[in-house]
C-alpha cells in the first residue's frame, strides 16, 4: 500500500491531458509557509467518494509533488508514507508494488531513510489518507532582534563583550519526517488544517523558534569570535553571513537540536545592525588605534610623529627638545631599521630629508634665539619619558644620564 510513481518532473503534454483531476499544493502558500494541504485541481471525475474533500485521498487519487516540496500521508497522526522526489503518482491501497517511501537519489535521500526507518507506521494504513506538504525551499524573512545587549566572552578582544543585535535568517527543512513527527502541532496535521506560515508570530511553533534563536545569539557570537583556526574578529560577523549561520546553527543545536530532533537547518544570517555597548565600543577603538600602529603603517606613523615634534620644537626655539627628539628618532631608526630599508613610501622620504630640515630649523633658531642651559632635573625627566615610551632604549638613556651628571 503506497504511491505508484506515474511520471518524472512537473505535469506536462499528454499526461496533463491525461490526468484531468489530481492534487497540488494549495494556491495561497507563501515563501514562509511549511506545511499545507493538498488540494484538488480540476474536474473530480472519476474520484468516486474523494470527490470535493481538500486534503483527504483515497485508492486511484492522483497527486503531484512540485520541485521543493514533499509530501507526506497521516493516518491518525501517523505518518503513512511520504515523496520527497518530483513527479506523478497514484496513491493505491492494494497494489503490491506500490512504496510508502520515495526519497529519490538527492542530497536527502539517505537522511529520510534513516529517519523512514526509525519512525514509519508499523500498522496496515487504511485506504484513507490525510496529505500534507512540506516546504523544502529555503525559508527567507525570518526576524530576530534583541531588547537588550547580549554579552560574550571574547578572546581576540581578551574581554567580554556586549551588544543589541537584529537581522533575519533563513532556514531549511532538511528532514520532512522529523519535522512533523517532532514539531509540527496536530492542529495543522487533520482535515482543513490552517496554513502554518512561520511568518505569521501569533503562532506557537513561530513564536517558539524566534526565542529559541535569540536565546541562542550569545553563544553563536562566542562560537565565531573564538574559533582559533579562523582569528574571527567581532567586525567581520555582518559582512560573512554564511560564515556566521554555521556558528549560529552550532549554537541552536548544542541548545535546542533543532537539525538532530526538528529537521530544522540555519542557512544564512544578515545581521542588519550591531549597537555595541560603551565599554566595548571603547575597547573597539583602542584596538582600531593599536591595528594603525602595527607593521609599516605604525614605523611610518611613528616616524612622522618624531618629525612633527622636532619641527615644532624648533619653531618654539626649544632647542634642547630638537636634540632629545633627535636622538630618539636615531633609536627609533635603530629599532625599525629594516623597514626603513624597504619603506620608499612618501612618508619615508619625507622622514629621510628631516635631518637637512633639522639642521635648517637650529641654524633659524639659533639666529633667532640664544640656547638656553637647561636644568639637568628637566633634562633628565624628559629622557625619562621617552624610554618608557620606547622611543630610546635603555643603553641610550643610561649612556645620556651619565652625560646629564658629568660621570
């Protein structure tokens, strides 16, 4: 007792002409719908006592299942047979070669065996069957959003972190069996059933996976931004959203076994907006201020740094100050001085001729101001300064110390 498949693919040509009366999916579904009734197309004739019934079909109906969907037969809320492959086919309830299961060779095919063997009907069916179909298609426009900041630990960052979140995602169901045996309530699997629409929040099993998944948010964050294989970091999360459905679909399955128990998939995710915390968008500022410091960017950044001041220093007749900047840049050179071998940016050519504009700014300043002797405490304090900011090494200043004191 089963389905007799009659033809591959959508009704067509001569079997269109054929087959005057079937069932199709009801014509008001949405993107969002995943479950329906099957509903019958065409004249009626020749279905004796199934005439006129929406979702009910009895021995010789004849039923096509669309591209994307599956169909599913209950009896009792049992589920009695089940097409998850394109076509036509014949429902007969005494022939024996006809099969309660269609899987086809798909990417599914082996998940619904296994899950046709574990939860099929063990009885006889009856000649009576309620038919359902199940969306397969990628379910878009599913919202989420948080009331309040979220808050997870995160190891590129070294610090918790917090934010309100908002976006939608997409899902997929991947196990059509699992789906209804496990989710699906019984007021949308007997005759004249509503439409389940997840769209639709004033739905228990819509409004169950919208706080499932928001619940889920915090775990997912932590799953992207720790990864150690991929060095993740909180910024990239809204421009990788593939990248980011996998960190979510790990999260609500460790919590919530939505693929495992539900047959439910996360595809996609788009973050729509991420309104950090003030501590974090604080923290985010430093680390944007610490990633221009690093590799050439930071030498070059540096060196010009050293040059604004000396050329300051020169403008204000500090000619003492000049000589301290000077000899930190020497120190500076000394530590970066492989990357201003390679460096020929305009940022360290404009460093290479400062020396020139040095000599040029003390020979102004000097024709403009007498050299004052500067108080060897003051001298000493503002060496101080620039070997705690790394500027001269230690050597440097013990050399620059002796020299304040006459050693």
């Amino acid at each position: 007792m089963g389905f007799i498949k009659a033809f591959t693919g959508a009704i067509g040509g001569t079997l269109a002409d054929q087959w005057k009366d079937f069932l199709l999916p009801r014509p008001d579904i949405t993107g969002t719908s995943v479950i329906f009734e099957a509903v019958p197309q065409g004249s009626n004739a020749g279905r004796g006592s199934n005439k006129g019934s929406k979702n009910i079909i009895t021995n010789g109906s004849k039923i096509v299942v669309p591209e994307g969907t599956a169909l599913i037969t209950l009896e009792d809320g049992r589920i009695t047979g089940l097409v998850a492959e394109p076509g036509g086919f014949i429902y007969s309830s005494d022939d024996p070669n006809a099969l309660s299961l269609f899987a086809g060779d798909g990417i599914l095919a082996s998940t619904l065996k296994q899950s046709w063997e574990r939860l099929k009907f063990g009885g006889q069916p009856g000649v009576q069957q309620l038919a359902f179909y199940v969306n397969l298609k990628e379910i878009p426009n599913n919202f989420f959003g948080t009331q309040s900041e979220i808050y997870w630990d995160d190891a590129y960052l070294g610090a918790q972190v917090g934010a309100i979140a908002r976006g939608t995602y997409t899902l997929k169901i991947v196990d059509p069996i699992l789906f209804v045996k496990n989710f699906v309530p019984a007021m949308y699997l007997q005759s004249d059933a509503p439409l389940l629409d997840l769209a639709d929040m004033d739905n228990d099993l819509g409004s169950q996976l919208f706080n499932e998944f928001v619940s889920s948010l915090a775990a997912a964050f932590s799953n992207y931004t720790n990864d150690p294989n991929k060095g993740n970091r909180i910024a990239k999360i809204q421009g990788d959203q593939i990248g980011f459905a996998a960190s979510m679909s790990q999260a609500v399955e460790d919590g919530y076994q939505w693929k495992g128990d539900r047959g439910l998939e996360i595809i996609n995710v788009a973050i729509q907006s991420i309104e950090y915390d003030e501590d974090t968008k604080t923290l985010l500022s430093d680390v944007k201020k610490a990633d221009a410091l690093s590799g050439t960017r930071g030498n070059a950044f540096m060196q010009q740094s050293v040059a604004r001041g000396m050329q300051s220093a020169g403008e204000t007749g500090g000619g003492a100050n000049m000589a301290f900047m000077g000899m930190g840049m020497n120190a500076s050179g000394g530590m970066m001085g492989a990357t201003q071998q390679n460096d020929q940016t305009p940022q360290s050519q404009y460093i290479q001729q400062q020396p020139q504009n040095q000599q040029s700014v003390e020979s102004q300043s000097s024709k403009s101001t007498e050299p004052k002797e500067e108080d060897p405490y003051d001298k000493l304090l503002k060496l101080k300064k620039l070997l705690d900011a790394g500027v001269i090494t230690q050597e440097e200043f013990d050399k620059e110390k002796s020299k304040v004191f006459g050693d």
